[in-house]
C-alpha cells in the first residue's frame, strides 16, 4: 500500500478475509494530517502494526513515522527513492522551441517543476511568482492530477497563458531538466525532494 486511506481499508479486508497475505505500506513523508490528530494517531498505531513492513524512503521519514507508530525499528526499511543519475547527465535537450510556446526567444529563461497537480506541490505559488519575474521567463509545468485545471484557469486570471505552458505527463523529463535553466520544488512539504 502507498496510501492513505487504501492503507486502513487493507487492513480491514485481511481482517474479515482472515487472509494470511504479507502487507507492505511505503512512507514518502514527513508529514500529514494524521501526525497532527490524536484520534488518527490511536487508530494509526493500531493499524500500521499489520503491515509485516513500513517501506520508508529517508531516516527522517523513518524517524518521524516510528515516533507516531511507537513500533520497532526491525518493523521498518529503508529504500531510498533512486533514480539512475547517468540518464539525466547524459541527456540531451530538447528544442526550446517544443516546449508549447507560440512566441519564443533566445533570451528566454524556463523554469520548470515536474510534479502531481495536488495541494502538497503548490503550483499556485510559482505561477503567483511569474508576476514578480521579467516576461522572458516563462514556465513548464509537468504532470497531471486534480489540481491542474485549477492551475489552468489561474493562469488565466492572471493573465499568464503566454508565459506558462502545462505539458501534461511526459516521458522525456531528463530532456526536459536539461531543457530548462531553473529547476523549482515549490511544494509545501516533501518526504525527499
């Protein structure tokens, strides 16, 4: 299991089944709603005992999840979130040209943020940012999720659609990293970024 609340029905399902089946829950955060409520903290120490182990993907998620679950550390691993680094370093960029801009120039300078449109990536706060920032820098936003069209019409209001291109999921993204000149997280938290 990744998520909340797949992660509660789960247990209730091997419960009632009486299934024998190894559970597996991988932590990605260091924070969520539920590390703040104390009726979500009981019922999490009853629930996170059932998974057989709680993948983490950095000691400080470790850290933060077995404080909230009061469980052993033998209950727990860690598998840093890997990426292979040579398909980035080798990567080749792409023309500046195929990035869905009707007006481009050399003198541009693209931002980029490759993320899930969902309130913890806040794409709001870097397309807010372009106002600040000269016209020739411009912004690729990468993915798709529930906050996009959102995204879209904010962009809209503030008058950006000539600065701002959204291109969807994509499977060139190291093309794209090497594409651009400035790399933003603008998230409100992250397990790892």
């Amino acid at each position: 299991m990744h998520l909340f609340p797949e992660q509660y029905w789960v247990v209730c399902a091997k419960l009632f089944s009486f299934s024998k089946v190894k559970l597996l829950f991988t932590e990605h955060n260091t924070n969520n709603r539920r590390l703040k409520n104390r009726f979500f903290k009981i019922f999490d120490k009853y629930i996170y005992r059932f998974y057989d182990k709680i993948i983490c993907i950095s000691y400080g998620v470790l850290n933060i999840i077995k404080c909230h679950t009061s469980l052993p550390r033998s209950s727990f691993e860690i598998i840093e979130n890997g990426i292979n680094l040579n398909s980035f370093q080798q990567a080749k960029p792409i023309s500046k040209k195929e990035l869905g801009f009707q007006k481009s120039d050399v003198s541009d300078v693209f931002i980029i943020q490759v993320a899930g449109f969902r309130p913890q990536k806040d794409q709001q706060t870097l397309i807010k940012s372009l106002i600040f920032l000269p016209a020739n820098v411009k912004l690729l936003l990468v993915g798709e999720g529930v906050l996009k069209q959102a995204c879209e019409t904010f962009v809209g209001e503030l008058g950006l659609q000539e600065r701002v291109s959204f291109l969807g999921i994509r499977t060139d993204v190291p093309q794209l990293l090497k594409t651009a000149d400035i790399l933003v997280l603008s998230s409100h938290y992250e397990g790892l970024s």
